[in-house]
C-alpha cells in the first residue's frame, strides 16, 4: 500500500516540470522504486522520459541509508568490534568490513584469546 494514491501520483507527475527526476521524488515518497512508479504512470496514459527505472529492491530511500549510517557510527562510538557491530545490525561481518573500508571507518579490534 502506498501512502499516495495513484490518482495523487499522477496529479503531482502530471504537474512537475522536471519528469525524470520527479519519477525518483515519487519513489522515495512512496518508499518504493521508480519502476512501480512508473508503472502507475503509464497505466494511466503518461509518456515516461528516457530513463533507467530501478525496482524497489535497488532503490533505498536516502532517509534509510543515513539511519543505517547512523547505526554503524553509534557501533563505532561504543566500541564494538566488526563481528559485534555485524551481529547487533543484523548483517554479516564481510558486508560490516566492506562498509568500513568505504567510508573510512575503525573499529576495535577483536581480541584474540590469551589462553594458548
């Protein structure tokens, strides 16, 4: 379900003057993708602009992103460990170790048992 109708999106496509990026200002609206949106469109007899169209699954709202953003430096902050900052995400610690290495980021490191 959609928090607009798509009567409400085809006024407000209908009623922008840049198309193609009003296409993504609906999907991050709706929290969906450019595609369905574009679906809706289309099914009620408007012409798409030249674009790629991403599905929902590839097209993360930027509020999102920077919420997860956020989660991964409070992991930072309190000094958890890549495995610890995976398991409290609910990730894996490849995909942890992956973003950490994008944006710079340190975490502690894990200790290795003193017992030999």
């Amino acid at each position: 379900m959609l928090p607009y109708s798509e009567n409400d999106i085809c006024i407000i496509y209908r009623n922008a003057k840049d198309k193609k990026q009003q296409l993504q200002i609906l999907a991050d609206m709706n929290l969906t993708g450019t595609k369905e949106i574009a679906d809706i469109v289309q099914r009620y007899g408007y012409k798409l602009p030249k674009i790629k169209l991403k599905s929902a699954k590839y097209n993360e709202p930027r509020d999102r992103k920077n919420d997860r953003h956020k989660e991964y430096i409070q992991c930072q902050m309190e000094g958890l460990t890549l495995r610890q900052t995976a398991e409290r995400l609910g990730t894996t610690y490849k995909a942890v170790k992956e973003y950490a290495s994008r944006y710079g980021m340190k975490f502690e490191r894990e200790k290795k048992n003193a017992a030999r």
